[in-house]
C-alpha cells in the first residue's frame, strides 16, 4: 500500500470530521443569541395539576439580564451517578453536574474566572415537604436532600476556533502542497502534465520547468 496516499486519505478524513465540527460548534454558538420563549410544561398527577418551568440562568456566570430568554438548556440523568445540564446563551456554553451527597459531606465553594472561562463548585440543601390531597391525613415531616453542583462555562467561539485551524491550514497549503507533489513527480507545477520528454517549456500550457 502507498504510504503517501494512505496519510493523504487521513488527512482528508480529519479535515472532513474538524470541518464539520466547526460547522456544527459555529452554528451552535450562532443559536445561542436565538430569543425563546420558556413555556411550562403542564402534568396532572392525583387529580391535582402543578407545572414545570426551566430553571432560569444562574449566576454562574452571569448572563446579561436581556439574555434571559436565550440559549438552549439540555439536561439527562445516569441514575445514580447525577444529572448532567448541557446549557448555552448569548455565545457561552455551560457544563454541569449535579450529584447527592450526605448531609454530612463539607464541600468547598469554588468560584473561579479567567479569560471567559469560569468555574464553580457549590452545595445546596433542599427540605422536600410531602403534600397529600386528604387533608386529614397526618403530615409526614419533609425529607432533607443535599447536593453538589459542579460546573464549567466558556465561549462557544473557542472550540470553533480550534476546530477551524486545520481545515484552514489545509486550505490555505492546498496550492503549495500540490506544487510539490507535482515537481517531486516530474509534472508541471502549473497543470500537471507530464514533463519527462520536455526539455524548457510545458507543451501543455507553456510554463517553465522546474
């Protein structure tokens, strides 16, 4: 097999997969200055009906007041391994993790930011009263549940920068690369036709051997 074509497909395939994360980092970060309306999400349960609403931006970090509506939040549970929150607004993404702890567990509160990238680690308690639609029935005394949040937020021009280099260094070296390749080969640099019976001058387009 030839080394040389085997790097050369390699190095296609990145540039196809960078390129389409750019595509996909750039318009996710396009989409986060997108304005949306938050709606509740309306459930029965017991004959009694409540609602759901997304929770709006925290303070980490804190978005512009006219970005509350923005963004994208996306959020799944690994069972007992916590909740993972995917969430984007006005050009940042965020990345957190929620996890139980013991009421007894001491967690340091971290609140860290450096050049668009920020940190934050914290732990709140929450006191969950059980209702029951009887009204005669005893009241249970409501159960504490501890937890750590976790996160990490940064601009979404970043990965897209990143991704973006080689695409770019790819394009950008295309002419030079093909140059090469042809002169190592023997062909004219300008059209690649063959120049091994040529003495001065391509027959083909009239460009001078190199």
């Amino acid at each position: 097999m030839n080394a040389g074509g085997s790097i050369g497909k390699v190095r296609l395939a990145m540039v196809f997969v960078l390129t389409l994360l750019t595509l996909a980092s750039g318009a996710l970060w396009a989409d986060s200055y997108r304005q949306r309306v938050n709606k509740g999400v309306v459930f029965s349960c017991g004959g009694g009906c409540s609602s759901i609403y997304a929770a709006p931006p925290r303070k980490f970090p804190a978005p512009p007041s006219s970005c509350r509506d923005v963004g994208l939040d996306a959020s799944w549970s690994l069972g007992d391994g916590g909740d993972f929150l995917v969430r984007t607004w006005a050009g940042r993404i965020m990345l957190h993790h929620k996890e139980k702890i013991d009421l007894d567990v001491t967690v340091r509160e971290r609140d860290l930011s450096i050049a668009g990238v920020a940190y934050e680690q914290r732990a709140d308690s929450w006191n969950i009263y059980p209702f029951d639609l009887n009204a005669a029935a005893p009241q249970r005394p409501p159960v504490e549940i501890r937890h750590r949040y976790r996160g990490i937020a940064f601009p979404l021009w970043a990965p897209t920068a990143v991704f973006a280099i080689y695409p770019l260094f790819f394009i950008l070296s295309a002419p030079i690369l093909r140059r090469r390749h042809r002169r190592k080969r023997g062909l004219c640099v300008e059209c690649g036709y063959d120049l091994s019976h040529s003495t001065d001058r391509c027959p083909e387009c009239g460009a001078r051997k190199i």
